[in-house]
C-alpha cells in the first residue's frame, strides 16, 4: 500500500506546488517510486516538471470522459517518478464540470488513486497537490490521503489561516476517512532574519506538540521559482542551493516516515 499526503492550504501562494514537485523529483531520485497528482486546475506541476508539451490523457478525461486511468499516467525521464495532470481545460464549461464532477462525490479520488499502480509502476509515496482553500477538490484529496503536508508561509495572514484548515481536517476525520493524520505542518517562505517571519515560525512551533511541525524550514529563495520556467525542481536542478537543500532535508524527513516496504 502506497503512503499518500495531500499538500493543502486554505491560503494560496503559500508553496503547495513547489513542495510538491521538489519533494516528488528527490523522493523520487532515492529510488522510492513516487507519483504527483495535480488536483488543481491551475496545473502549475506541469511547469514545475518540465511536461509543458504533454498533450495525453489527463485527469479531467478520466473524470469526465471515461478515459482509463492508466492511460493518464505519465511516467517521465526521472527515474521512479510518474505524473498525472489535472487537465487542460479548453473551456470554462471543462473547467466547471471538473470541480462539480469533486463536489458530486468527494470519495471519487479515493477510490481512483489504486488504479494508478500498474505491472509497470506501483508507487511507494503518491503526493496530491491540491488548489487553495476548502473546496471540493480539497476535500478530496484529504478524504483519499493518509497524512496532509500543511505548508504556512511565515507570515501573519498565512497562520491566520490555519485554524479553519483544522476544523475542517477533523471534520473529515469524523465523516469519511479517520486514518487521515496531519504529517506535519511545513512553514515556507521563510525570511529568517525577519522578525515577522521568526514569530510566526515561534507560534508554530508553540501550538502543534512535538514531530507535527517538520524540522526543516523552506527559506525564501529565487531558484524555488526559477524551477517553474525551466521545468526542472530546484532539488535536481540547483542541489547545492538554500532552497533545494531545504527540500532535500525535508524529503528526507518524508522518507524516514515511509512504512517499510
Ligand atoms: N521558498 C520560496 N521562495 C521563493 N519563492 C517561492 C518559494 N516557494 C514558492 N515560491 C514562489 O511563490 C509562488 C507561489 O508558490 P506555489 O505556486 O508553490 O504556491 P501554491 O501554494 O501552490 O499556490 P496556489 O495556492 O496558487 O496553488 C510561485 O511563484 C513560486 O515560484
Ligand atoms: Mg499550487
């Protein structure tokens, strides 16, 4: 049985992409077979891992036009790493079937993520990256995951934010899926000599008990972005930067959890 942590926020631009596709390409590069799920119809992975030319099957054709899931996995040239993409959404009308498609049935997820494992590909880690805030897509992914990485940009406004991600985790602890646990809140984007930031990273830490917050802070740092334009993550692309040793280090947080194979 694969592990499988959803990256939510109620808060958007806090990071969920760019911990998903640096996290998915070094768990990956460990030799853990890994599959990245793009749930949000912004489809920002496709960048973050270079498939800006992938014209096949996506989930948006499975979920709406009855396209097999295997046909919509895409096994790229990183070893040990597969994707599946939310869509292209030609139109609005594409756009807005697939969020009512999540609102309809928000166990849908849970149900379909067996079927990406193949005679070629069983995932070890599959990591959904879902849009902002508590919407059915969301939901989803959180009804249909075993853990959730709660990233908070250490800043005031993103903390804020937190409490509502929290009622809404035990509510669908208590409704659909009481195996969901909380893997560990990610503080992102962090300016460390600010002092904003440092107090935010301070109550963090003070709120959640021990092993919920993970050790490792993402710093903020221009090669995080830079990644998204050239298609590769940072932690294969920059190894050696601030940014992709914090993913690293975090990835290797995310392993030592992984149950044994
Ligand atoms: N640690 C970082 N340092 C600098 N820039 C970052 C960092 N993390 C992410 N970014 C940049 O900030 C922006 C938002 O990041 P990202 O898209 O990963 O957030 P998100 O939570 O997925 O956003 P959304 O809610 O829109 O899906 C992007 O332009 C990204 O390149
Ligand atoms: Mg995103």
């Amino acid at each position: 049985m694969p592990k499988t942590l959803a990256v939510a926020s109620l808060k958007g631009g806090v990071g969920k992409t760019t911990t998903c596709t640096n996290l998915a390409a070094y768990v990956a590069a460990m030799g853990i077979p890994t599959l990245l799920v793009d749930l949000d119809v912004q489809g920002g992975v496709r960048f973050g891992v270079g498939l800006d030319d992938y014209a096949g099957a996506t989930l948006e054709d499975v979920l709406l036009r009855g396209r097999p899931p295997a046909e919509a996995l895409i096994m790229t040239n990183r070893a040990e790493l597969s994707v599946v993409l939310s869509g292209r959404f030609a139109t609005d009308q594409s756009l807005e079937a697939y969020e009512r498609a999540f609102e309809q049935d928000v166990t849908w997820l849970a149900r379909l993520l067996p079927h990406f494992a193949t005679a070629d590909f069983t995932p070890q880690l599959i990591l959904l990256d879902t849009p902002a805030g508590l919407g059915a897509i969301a939901t989803s992914a959180m009804v249909a995951a075993d853990g959730l990485i709660l990233p908070v940009q250490c800043e005031p406004l993103s903390l804020r934010t937190l409490p509502p991600m929290l009622r809404r985790v035990l509510e669908v602890k208590s409704k659909y899926n009481p195996e969901l646990n909380i893997e560990g809140v990610l503080l992102t984007m962090c300016a460390e000599r600010q002092p904003a930031a440092a107090d935010v990273a301070r109550q963090v830490r003070e709120a959640f008990p021990g092993g919920l917050v993970f050790d490792t802070v993402i710093p903020r740092h221009e090669e995080l972005s830079i990644s998204f334009a050239v298609g590769t993550p940072a932690v294969t692309l920059k190894t050696r930067a601030a940014g992709a040793q914090a993913y690293i280090q975090l990835g290797r947080e995310v392993i030592m959890r992984l149950p044994e194979e």
